[in-house]
C-alpha cells in the first residue's frame, strides 16, 4: 500500500482525512479498507509454531492472533479471538486437531480451518480432515509459500 501524509490507498481510490474531496477521493469507510487476516495457530511443536509465526508475522496479508499447543486451547482460543482462519496440526495432546476441528466445526459452520500435518499422517486422518470441513491440508514439511497459499485460498 502507498502511503502518503493524510491519506490511506485504496483500492478504490484515496481516503484523505476528513476533509472534503475531489474526483479522485475513496467515498467509502474506514471500514471498506482492507485489514489483514486474523490468524490463529494450533501446533505442540514449539519449532513447527514458531516457523508459522513468522511465516504468517512477515506478510502483510495476514495477522497472528494466537497460538495454541493443543485441540483444547484451540477451541477455547477460537471462541475468544474470533480468528478468520484457523492453522492446526491433526496431532496434538489432550485434544488431537481433528476433535477440535469438528468442535469449532459445530460452533461456527462457517469457521476455515487449514490442516497442516506431517507426511507421515496416516492418509485416512487426512481425508477424515477435509470430510469433517477442514478447507485445506499442508504437508510437513512445507515452505512458507505453501502456507501463505492455502491461507490465501480459504
């Protein structure tokens, strides 16, 4: 986005201020500009956490919200910060990713969930990922491309 003193690019245009403007001012809100992707990550692996973190940290696309380290926080993290997609590998402790897929699945149909998992992941768990309602499945080990990929897309 350009930036210039007193006024904010659009794709529409330009907002300036509050002052009056001329053909070439954004009408629209504050509301209308484009704002980052909040997103939260759900992963036990302290390096696998912090790779997504600064992958989704260093694009301007997207926000990080939170990170959890297991399905319970997961869910309790997605009713609490109300994310606009959620990461979450399928194995993790005290809840595994797919139980909290489908609780955040049953709390809000509407939630976007991208699995990221290890290629070891036993094929079946990946297809119960996506039958549950996961939009999306990226395999360990991934590039940051990838992932920006398959946020960008659900």
């Amino acid at each position: 986005m350009l930036e210039f003193p007193g006024r904010m690019s659009t794709e529409a245009g330009w907002l300036i201020g509050e002052s009056a403007c001329t053909d070439s001012c954004y009408h629209g809100s504050v509301s209308d500009v484009k704002r980052p992707r909040r997103v939260l990550l759900a992963d036990d692996s302290e390096i696998v956490g912090r790779q997504l973190a600064k992958i989704v940290g260093q694009s301007e696309e997207f926000e990080l919200v939170g990170r959890a380290s297991n399905g319970a926080e997961a869910i309790r993290m997605y009713a609490e910060l109300e994310p606009d997609v959620v990461c979450m590998d399928i194995v993790m402790p005290i809840l595994d990713g797919l139980k909290a897929l489908g609780a955040i699945l049953q709390s809000d149909s509407a939630a976007k969930v991208v699995v990221v998992t290890s290629l070891g992941t036993v094929a079946d768990r990946v297809q119960e990922a996506l039958a549950l309602g996961a939009k999306a499945v990226v395999a360990k080990p991934f590039d940051a491309e990838q992932v920006l990929r398959a946020l960008r897309e659900v």
